[in-house]
C-alpha cells in the first residue's frame, strides 16, 4: 500500500469517525512550496454534507490524523487547506522501496496493447523540423506507453505516391542528367527533395509566361506544362507503366536509404512500416458494405458520402463519381489492415493539427460502421514547430532540414562544451558522443517539454543552454551525480539507508518526496498522452538535486549514516533521471 493510498484511508476513517460522512474519492496534492507539508487535503468541499467551517474541518481532521495515523507527523491548516507533513520513518520506508525496487516506476503488463502512428514521411523530400517533433512525440510516447504496462506497436505510413511524388520524379527525368546520391554527393532524400524544389519553381515560371500570355491565373495553374505533364506520370504510374515505376523505385529507394540515416542518428524505429501505395486502393469494400448498411449513401454522379451533422461535422465524400478513392478511403482501408494485422486495444496517430477535422471524421466513420476498434482511436494532435525567422515552406526549399539542425546542434554542442572546458581528459571518440548526447538532448527536451497541442517556437541557442528548462542542464546534473557516486565507490562509501531512529534533513524530505512522484507522472503522461509531463518531472528532479546538493555536504558529514545514505540518494535520482530522460529518447553522459 502506498503512502498515499494509506493517508487517504487514514483521512477517510477520521471524516467518518467525527462527521459520520464518507467522502466518495479522497484527493491529495502537493503542497504549496511557501507552507510547510508535502500533501494538502482541500477540505471545501465537505462544506456541502458538514455545517463546519473549512479551516475548523481541517484542525479536526489533522488532530486526529497526528493521533492515530501510522504515517502522519504534523499538520498546519491554512483557510481550507490542510497541509500534511510525514514521520521521518515513512520517508524512509518510501525512500527504501524505490532504492529497493530495480524496477521503480516501470508497470507491469496491463493486458492491453496499442499501436502508436508516427512519422509518416512524404518520399519527394527530406525529413525536417516539423517531422523531428513528430519523430519525438511517437517514440517518446511509446517508451512511456511500454512504461505503464502496454504492449506497444510501433508503425509508420510512408506517402510514397501521388502527384507530389510524381513531380520530384518529372523534374529529375527532365533535369537530372543521371545524377546520383554517389555521383553527386547529395544524401538520398536531400537529392529527391532538390527536384522537388526545382519542380516548383519551373512551375511557377509556367504560370508567371501563360498570365502573361493573357490566361487567368487559377487556369494557368491547371494548365501549366509540367503539371500536365505531372497528371499524366500520375497515371502511368497507376496503369503500371514499366518505365515509371522504375523511376519511381529507383528515387524511392534513394530517399528510404536517407531516411534510414536520419532514423538512425536520432534514434527512432519502428517495428512495422506500411506504404501508401500498397494501402491507397484500400476501403473500397468497407465503402460497399457500408451502403448495404445504409451507412453510405450514393448521390446521383454515383459518387458516394456520409452524413455526419448529427456528429457536428458534415457530410463527407468517401469515394469519388468514377470510382476512385479519396483520402479518407484510403484510411477506413488502413486502418481495418492494422487491426487485421495486430488486434490492438488502441490505435495512436501522431499527426499535426492541420488535420484535427479528418481524424474527427475517420472516427466518426468508423463508429457508424461498428468497427469493433473504433473507440480505441485517438489522433494525437500537435502544433507547428515555428523559428525565429518565420514559418516554413518544403516546396520552396525553406524548410529547416532535419539533417542540417542535427549537425548544427552537435557543432554548438562541441563549441559550449569546449567554451567549459571541462572536458580536456576525453580523447576524440568520448569527446564526439558527448557532443551528440548533448545535441539530441537538447532538441528532444525542447520539442517534448511543450504541451504537444501548442504551436512553439524553436531556438536552437536556448535549447542547447546549460543553465535552465533544458536538456543539458538535466544531463548535467545526471554527469554531476555520477561523479559523485565514482567518488564514493573509489573512497569504498557504501549506500545504505539509516536506521529508523535518523533524523532527516529537510532537503533530503524533498528529494524523497520528488523521487517518490515519478511513477505517479509515469502513469500521468501514458493517460494523457502528454511526454511533456514527463519532461516537466525530470526537469523538476534534477533542480531539487541541485537544491539538496547545496544544502548539505555530502562527504564531510561528520555523522557517517548521513554520508551513506546521501550516496545512496544520489544514486537513487540519478537511476530515475536515467529513466525519465529514457522515456524521452534522451540518452545520459557517465561524466561531463
């Protein structure tokens, strides 16, 4: 039983012993850092079944709980607020458990399994910023879904056809001269966003001649050479035609190769890969069963819809007059092929909020047609990455490549470091996968630490800041422990936990206190899908270390219990932050 469960009954038994009233659900919180206490128990509410003031409530209740609790030390009531402080011998007993327990904040299995979306990359161009924060949020939730007790599937849709990736294929067959990712030096997927880029700006300067020329510009848009011309690729590549599909897989095959280096140097995976152009003829017969069903209905160009106003939505066309799908088809599809494939308990898909009115209508589709799953759909929805120099644009080449802001942030990472230095004993390869740990940590933590619903502003310069709410500052504090624990091992000082008859000091309270959460959050984040909450605890942790490690002296202590057991609390803080940071895909420098 844990501390909390067992102060919630305590509390329970002394409402019913002086009010003869049972509260339905006892809530702590923690308690304002300007009071004494660490669990507050809000006593307002009983005003409604209790003709007492709050603040006397409080002093009855807190009296009792000094008298009979097991746990309980002393109280303060502040208006309504019942502040609760612990006996030294429960913060030791939960410092023991966690110290004890190899295992501290992981779940066991819960029985349900989830599939988590995430990704999902176009293959007419390089990964970027945008597609980093995604990257972050899928793998980090499912390292904290996996955490919490859930069989996790980890899955990408790769949009690999369509008219996008049919113009990168037109600008190279007509300007690529053969070119290569060997011959040229140009990464895979830099080399076909490079003709994708191209594309658009021969494009334009079709339309710019044809207004000119004296035509409109919404119809020159339409009838500008190359997009003609890009139609037509389009449905070559549908009819199977054999020199179009060899294009297609040859700069496919460029720019999966590029991707798998980025995956790798940011280190994401996935466990299956799906592609679009073995999904997009999907759902054509859940469209069919549906009109059996009356779900669907046909409209008189034989086009097919649904009527989604009773949802607060609209109606939706689900496949086109001539028989052709439409996204959303191509979804019903897919998705029907991942719960045949892993009979999941959730669907996950990590996608930006531009398309938030979709997945609200994919779900609604869904529940309208019984699928057994529909109501373990959930569309993680995240805001845009913006910078400091404005919004970004892939077709005119001013996205900020993923690539690119990886390396830029290992150089910045190397520059601080080395401005520090405090590192003149690491030999190159020490040196190069500090530079790297700091540079993914930096940008992970600055992407995850956001709610995933806002919109934020990326600075490159902030993130990679030893000082303050960033990545380094924790990592720093993780190498900083370390240290100390190398300390201890070389001075052969043991970490042991004192006997019951010690006395804590208060910043050793807290940092127990601040331990003892991170299950709590674990199970906070899985619930609301939020890595963020996560980013927050380990942010917090690292500071109350930082406050403890102020506060008290560790080694020259004169009291040795207080030594040994100040080591062990250090190691016990740096193994959470080890894992809260592992939650985030962030990995933790031994020394630095």
């Amino acid at each position: 039983m844990t501390i909390e469960a067992i102060l919630k009954d305590d509390i329970q038994k002394a409402i019913q012993k002086h009010f003869e009233v049972t509260i339905e659900d006892i809530i702590l919180q923690p308690t304002k850092k300007e009071f004494e206490g660490f669990y507050t128990f809000v006593t307002f509410p009983l005003t409604k079944s209790i003709r007492k003031s709050p603040a006397e409530m409080g002093q009855i209740i807190g009296t009792e709980l000094v008298a009979q609790s097991s746990v309980v030390a002393n109280f303060n009531v502040v208006q309504g607020f019942l502040n609760i402080s612990l006996k030294d011998t429960t913060w030791l007993e939960l410092f023991s458990n966690v110290f004890n327990d190899q295992n501290f904040g992981t779940f066991a299995p819960n029985g349900q399994s989830v599939m988590v979306e995430f990704s999902s990359p176009n293959t007419n161009k390089p990964l970027h910023l945008g597609h980093l924060r995604n990257n972050f949020l899928g793998d980090s939730l499912s390292k904290i879904l996996k955490a919490s007790g859930y069989d996790v599937v980890k899955t990408c849709l790769v949009n690999d056809r369509g008219i996008h990736i049919c113009k990168s294929m037109l600008a190279y067959r007509e300007l690529g001269n053969g070119e290569t990712p060997e011959s040229s030096g140009i990464k895979g997927d830099h080399l076909a966003g490079k003709y994708y880029v191209l594309f658009d700006k021969a494009y334009k300067t079709q339309i710019r001649e044809l207004v000119e020329q004296g035509m409109s510009e919404e119809e020159a848009t339409k009838k500008a050479p190359w997009i003609l011309e890009a139609q037509k690729l389009l449905l070559l590549w549908e009819n199977n035609d054999p020199e179009t599909v060899a294009l297609w897989h040859k700069m496919n095959g460029w720019v999966y190769e590029g991707f798998r280096q980025t995956y790798d140097k940011i280190g994401v995976g996935f466990d299956k890969t799906y592609y679009e152009s073995n999904t997009y003829l999907l759902g054509k017969d859940i469209i069919e069963e549906g009109l059996q069903n009356n779900v669907f209905y046909r409209k008189p160009d034989n086009s097919v819809w649904i009527d989604l106003t009773a949802e607060g939505l609209d109606e939706k066309l689900v496949l086109r007059g001539d028989g052709t799908s439409v996204y959303i088809t191509q979804d019903l599809g897919t998705t029907e092929l991942k719960y045949s494939d892993f009979h999941n308990n959730r669907y996950l898909w990590v996608v930006g909020n531009e398309q938030d009115y979709h997945f609200k209508v994919l779900f609604a589709i869904l529940k309208k047609l019984g699928r057994p799953y529909a109501d373990g759909c959930y569309h993680i929805s995240y805001g845009m990455v913006d910078l400091p120099s404005g919004k970004m644009k892939s077709r005119e080449g001013t996205v900020v490549d993923a690539d690119d802001l990886v390396e830029q942030m290992i150089q910045t990472a190397a520059s601080r470091t080395q401005e520090l230095g405090k590192i003149d004993d690491f030999d190159s390869a020490e040196a190069k996968q500090l530079y790297n740990q700091l540079a993914l940590g930096a940008l992970k933590y600055f992407l995850l630490k956001v709610d995933p619903k806002k919109r934020m502003l990326f600075n490159p310069e902030e993130s990679i800041d030893f000082q303050g709410h960033t990545g380094p500052f924790i990592q720093y504090t993780y190498a900083r422990i370390r240290s100390i624990i190398r300390k201890a091992e070389q001075s052969g000082i043991q970490a042991v936990i004192p006997p019951v008859s010690y006395t804590l000091h208060p910043a050793e309270r807290e940092l127990i206190f601040a331990l003892s959460q991170y299950p709590v959050r674990v199970q906070a984040a899985a619930s609301e899908f939020a890595p963020s909450v996560i980013s927050l605890y380990a942010f917090e942790l690292a500071k109350v270390y930082n406050q403890f490690y102020a506060e008290v002296s560790i080694f020259s202590d004169p009291n040795a219990d207080s030594v040994k057991f100040r080591v062990a609390l250090s190691s016990a803080v740096a193994e959470t932050i080890q894992k809260a940071l592992g939650l985030l895909g962030i990995e933790v420098p031994e020394r630095m």
